[in-house]
C-alpha cells in the first residue's frame, strides 16, 4: 500500500503535491492531470493506486478527496495531444494542474520516469501511485475527472461506447471508428484515427468555434 515516505523526506520544503494523469493511451478524448496535497490528518482510509480500485470505491474516495484535500486539476486538449505529441501534451496537463492549486507546493512528486520542465522542485517516482500516497490520490481524482468527461462526450456522440471503453481501443470503439468514422475528439496523430480519416475524410466541424469541446470544467482547482 502507498504511504506517506516520499511527502515526508520533503516535508521541509513546504506542502507536498502528488501529481498523476489519465488518458495518455486513449484514441479520443483529452490528457488529465491531477495534484493533490494531502492533509495528513485527514487522509481517506483506502487511498491506493486508482487501477487497483474498483469504480464503486474510486467513486467514494474521489469524493472523499475533494472535501478534504487541496486539489488541482489540468487538461490537454485532442488538439494539444495532435500538436504536441502526447508526452509534452501530458507534461502540459500535469503543469497546469499543479498551477490551478492555491497555494503553490513547496515541492511535487510525479508518477513516472520524468517530470515536467517546470520551476517547482520535484521527484519522479516510478509506479509511484503504488508507492506515495499523494500521487495515488491523484490517479483517483484525474481517472474520475476524466471518466466523468468522457461520459458526457458519450451522450454527444452515441455509438464509440466511451462511457465504458473511455476511448480506448476496445474493439466497440474501433468497429465504430472504422463505421461512423472520426468525430472531433478523437485523436488525429493516433495510428487508427489516422486511417479513419483517410477512410472517411476529416471529422466534419473540427473547429474551435464548432466543438463543444472544451467544456468549462476543463481547468479547475477545487
């Protein structure tokens, strides 16, 4: 289980953030980044990786989270991740989230092998979200986010199951893809997306003015 050994060997330097992401393998819908700083006397019983968590149990810890924890949230957009690449769009969404907190972390702690170019001091912790419990808190705040936003593209666009799949390439969604061809929240620079434009040409009205998308939660602090 995630403690809090990581926050701790940087208590020092002033609150400590856990920051995570949800969405980078997906061929639609947006990159989401969560920071989270704990507060150690209020910590959620259960707080774990949020892959090792069942949706009924993210639920309640999510919302656990938001009423004891300081919480930032960042998004990249689908035409970030095509214009960026999904690595610089990640570490754009993770910059945002870290900045969307009140007050700033005195140091941050990132799932994974690198962190952003940013001015906070930070640690990149390898499988962190099973090792640090402010980063797993994160991973269960931005899959949520992020399931919630896809739930809503779901009802816009019936047909590519993402209220289930979260526009992954679960077989509904590229049988969808290869039928009803893109929409505007798929990802161009992904290899089936790629084909299906080809396929069907580009998704008729991917433009800023005509897509709902983003919606005005997209950059939140709570």
């Amino acid at each position: 289980m995630p403690d809090l050994a990581y926050e701790l060997r940087h208590a020092a330097r002033g609150p400590v953030a856990g920051v995570d992401e949800a969405g980078r393998g997906p061929l639609a819908g947006p990159v989401v980044a969560a920071a989270v700083i704990l507060d150690p006397a209020r910590i959620p019983a259960g707080v774990d990786d949020s892959k090792a968590l069942s949706e009924k149990r993210r639920d309640a810890l999510h919302a656990e989270l938001l009423a004891c924890a300081r919480v930032g949230i960042g998004i990249a957009s689908v035409e970030e991740i095509d214009r960026l690449n999904i690595l610089w769009a990640t570490m754009l969404a993770m910059t945002r989230a870290v900045d969307a907190l009140d007050p700033c972390p005195g140091f941050v702690l990132v799932d994974g092998n690198r962190c952003p170019d940013w001015r906070h001091g930070s640690e990149a912790v390898v499988g962190g979200d099973a090792r640090s419990l402010s980063i797993a808190a994160a991973s269960i705040v931005a899959k949520q986010h992020r399931d919630a936003i896809m739930a809503d593209l779901d009802r816009l666009h019936p047909g590519y199951g993402w209220a289930s799949n979260k526009g992954y390439a679960a077989p509904t969604h590229r049988h969808a893809l290869r039928t009803l061809g893109p929409t505007v929240h798929h990802r161009r620079s992904f290899a089936p997306v790629a084909q299906a434009e080809l396929d069907f040409g580009p998704a008729v009205g991917r433009t800023k003015e005509n897509s709902p998308w983003p919606p005005k939660r997209s950059i939140a602090a709570v």
